[in-house]
C-alpha cells in the first residue's frame, strides 16, 4: 500500500436479469430504490474516491446515477444468472485499474451504514491486510 493514502473506489454488481425478482435492484423500499440503500451509506462514509454500479440494464445505470454513483457498463458475459460476482469484479478492474484497494458492495445489503465502511477500512489498514470480508 503506498505511504500517502490509498485511492478507495467501490464497485456494487447489479445486473438487470434477476431470476427470482426481475430488476430487484431498483425495487422501492420504503420509498427508495433497492440500490440506493447502499449507494447513500458508501457515499456518506466518505471514504470512496468512487462508487459505481457495474450494470447491464439501463434503467439500473439511470437510478443509479440519479442515486450518486458511476456506471460501468458491464459485458454480457458477466452479467448471465450463471456469472459469478467475481466476474463482474474482473470485468470492471480491466475496465478501471486507477485504485488502491476496490470495495465490494452487495447491492441487497440495505442495513449497511456509513460506519459499516468506515470500521471496515480501519481494520483493513491497521491489520496491513490484502482482502477483508465481512458476514452476517
């Protein structure tokens, strides 16, 4: 990690296909659409040089701009119900390579708050890691 801060950018997968609820991400809950539920909080945090939605359907890249948040424009080969996340996370970092450390953001998890990545960045940096994962 270099000495003078580290450049943070977070990337939330959401792709338009859901099989069990189609576009799920933009779904309203209470109000809000699915996705800014994490957008808002990652935003707050402050911690973000960017935030982007990676997306294959316009409606999502639309809210989410709206919400704050960049759109990449992910290949439709990463964006199938048989695509893993972790390609859709190697499909952005060839895409966007100007970061430090990339933060995963699941777009349904909507009780994440700005503290949420904050803590998270602080253990990462003072444990010297190279990935974190956080569970519920």
């Amino acid at each position: 990690m270099p000495s003078s801060s580290p450049r943070v950018i977070a990337v939330i997968p959401a792709r338009g296909g859901s099989v069990s609820i189609h576009k799920k991400n933009i779904k309203p809950l209470l109000g809000r659409p699915l996705v800014d539920w994490v957008i808002r909080p990652a935003l707050d945090s402050g911690i973000f040089a960017e935030i982007y939605v990676s997306t294959d359907d316009d409606e999502i890249a639309s809210v989410s701009l709206a919400c704050g948040a960049k759109v990449h424009r992910r290949s439709a080969h990463t964006a199938t119900n048989t695509a893993s996340t972790e390609s859709a996370i190697e499909d952005f970092v060839e895409a966007h390579s100007d970061f430090d450390i990339c933060c995963l953001i699941q777009a349904t998890s909507p009780l994440l708050t700005p503290s949420d990545f904050t803590n998270g960045m602080k253990l990462f940096v003072d444990q010297r890691a190279d990935s974190l994962v956080t569970t519920v």
